[in-house]
C-alpha cells in the first residue's frame, strides 16, 4: 500500500505532509506533492497534517479521485 495526493492539494500545496515524513518520499510537483510509491513506508505520518484532507491510502481514495492514483504512477 501507499498513500495517494488528491485534488484538495492542488493550488494549496501545504508543506505540512512534507515536513513529517520520515523517509522524504514527498516531492513537490506542478501542481501538487506526490508520494513516491517505492519510497513510502506506509506509516501515515503525512495524512494527519494535510489541512485539506487530500492524503489517502490506495485503497481507500474516494471514487471522485480515483484517477490521481494513475497521476501518482505516472509522476514517477
């Protein structure tokens, strides 16, 4: 499993995830962060302190945002 950046993050791009993260698998895009997939430990340190709720695990990305699972894969 890994944890997904959705929609709320764009245009936000609070750094709140970035400066929790134990392993430094957030990297800041465009227009967003993403989580690297290889790099993430699946702790779940980052999704507390997003301000906009936009950090999910894969499995549990709500249908609406599905599609920045495949945004996620391809960023890296």
């Amino acid at each position: 499993m890994a944890y997904i950046i959705v929609e709320p993050c764009i245009e936000t791009k609070d750094a709140s995830c970035v400066e929790v993260c134990p392993v430094d698998c957030i990297y800041e895009g465009d227009d967003q962060y993403y989580i690297h997939p290889d790099e993430c430990i699946d702790c779940g340190a980052c999704e507390p302190e997003c301000p906009v709720q936009a950090i999910f695990p894969d499995t549990d990305v709500p249908p609406e945002w599905t599609n920045y699972i495949e945004k996620n894969r391809n960023h890296f």
